[in-house]
C-alpha cells in the first residue's frame, strides 16, 4: 500500500492504520481487497471525505490519496509530505506536523 497526502489547514485530526487491504480511517475501515489488479476506484465513489482522490491497484500495490489536516504554521514535512510506503499492519505515522487524532 502507497499513501500519499494532500495537505490542508483544517482543524480536525486525523489517525491512520492499516490491516492489509483495509485502511482504517478515524475508526473507520474501508476495505479494498475486492479492487483488482489494474482497477480505479473513483473518489466520489468512497463514503468519506478523507480521501483526496482516486484508489488504485497497480502491480498489487493501492495507491491511495489522503486529506492531510495542517495547522497554519505546520512543518515543512507536513507541507510537503513524502508518500508512505507501508509493508505492515498497525497504526500509520503522520508526517511531524500533522494534526492526529486521539485514539480512545
């Protein structure tokens, strides 16, 4: 799975993790397992406005675009985030900088 982010200055915080095809989002989990080889899932087809874009599954890896939320004065890593490149299950680092949202 390749997470790359789409910066923007909201307030809302954000947590991330992985369980194979599923990447759970805020406590909510979308599976992608069913999206085959070569296949776009459209972003307006994702029940969440996290998402910045289209899913796809290229040479079996997803590559998936997700809302980054900044604060006005975030890092220059939280601005200008390098895409993720997960090999493992478990919760996902956000960029330093970024707003994360406390797991209960």
């Amino acid at each position: 799975m390749i997470l790359t982010f789409s910066p923007i200055r909201m307030d809302a915080g954000l947590s991330l993790s992985r369980k194979g095809d599923t990447l759970i989002v805020n406590g909510e989990s979308f599976d992608f397992a069913a999206l085959p080889e070569g296949a776009l899932l459209p972003r307006g087809a994702i029940a969440s406005d996290w998402f910045a874009g289209d899913v796809t599954r290229t040479e079996g890896t997803l590559r998936i675009a997700i809302l980054l939320p900044i604060h006005a004065a975030a890092s220059e890593a939280a601005r200008f985030p390098v895409e993720l490149r997960l090999d493992r299950d478990g919760v996902i680092s956000l960029p330093r900088g970024a707003i994360t949202k406390t797991r209960a």
